[in-house]
C-alpha cells in the first residue's frame, strides 16, 4: 500500500502541472493552437467576447500561471491516494 500511496502522490502532484502544459495552460500563457487555446476561443465567444473570472478556462490557465498552491497539493495527493487504495 506505501508503495501505491507514493505513487498516487507523484501523479497527482507532478502530473496535473505536467497535463496542464499538455493542454497549453503554461506559465506565459495559453499556447496558441493547444486545446486551451481552444476551450479559451470556445469560452469567449459564448460570454460575448470576454472569458469570465472564476471560469473553467480561467480556473487553468491561473493553475498553469502559477501553479497547484499547497492546498490544492494536499487535495490531490489525498486523492491520488484514494485512487492508488482503491486500484
């Protein structure tokens, strides 16, 4: 179980970041031509030509700025723990 337990802790804190790049979420912002370019294209043009604060686009592209802040570490390796327990 310790084993399962490290490594639904690595997956859940290294990869997130890792999918968030993956998906154009990056430090300098959203990558044209990636999915979150998309979704960021597919979310303006539903609210009129503006991205709304606290959406989903908005949501990632905060978390690729800056990062999983330590709360957020914790609720992901508690459930990559969950996941590794249950697997």
């Amino acid at each position: 179980m310790g084993a399962g337990a490290a490594a639904g802790l690595g997956v859940a804190v290294v990869g997130v970041p890792v999918l968030l790049g993956t998906l154009g979420f990056t430090a300098t912002g959203i990558a044209p031509g990636s999915i979150g370019a998309w979704m960021m294209s597919a979310a303006a043009t539903a609210n009129g030509g503006g991205v709304a604060a606290g959406s989903l686009v908005a949501t990632l592209q905060s978390l690729g700025a800056a990062g999983l802040s330590m709360a957020a570490k914790a609720a992901l390796t508690a459930g990559g723990v969950l996941a590794a327990a249950v697997l």
